[in-house]
C-alpha cells in the first residue's frame, strides 16, 4: 500500500482505501473525505503546491541530431 497526502487537509492516507480522488495536471490526486475532493475541486490552484508529484519514468527533449550534430537543412 501507497501512503499519499490529502492537499487540502494534510492527512496522510492509503491511496488504495480513499475517499475519494481526481486528476490534475496528469497528477492522480487522493483525499480523506469527499468534503476535501469537493473543496480541492472548487479551486485546485490554491492547493497546487500541496500536490504530492510523482516524477516521470522518463522524459523526452528535443536536442542535437545523432552523435551531437545539428540537423541541416
């Protein structure tokens, strides 16, 4: 089991056993009660550095051509 942070109130929980949960940003997002889904939900912005984030396996940029060279055109 995965213990995750309520952003609205802070308690720690299992995500498997909450209340209840959203997506923001990408983000799966648990909550204790539906009360904190619901107040999250009214207003995500004012919660967002709450957000506990999880990083991506990997992530894909845009850089030199094979072997450091530029593609030419």
């Amino acid at each position: 089991m995965s213990e995750v942070k309520d952003p609205v109130c802070g308690m720690m929980i299992e995500a498997e056993t909450a209340a209840g949960s959203t997506t923001y940003e990408s983000q799966e997002v648990y909550f204790c009660s539906d009360y904190c889904r619901r107040e999250f939900e009214s207003s995500p912005a004012r919660y967002y550095n709450h957000i506990e984030r999880q990083e991506p396996a990997y992530t894909v940029s845009k850089g030199p051509g094979p072997h450091g060279t530029r593609n030419r055109q």
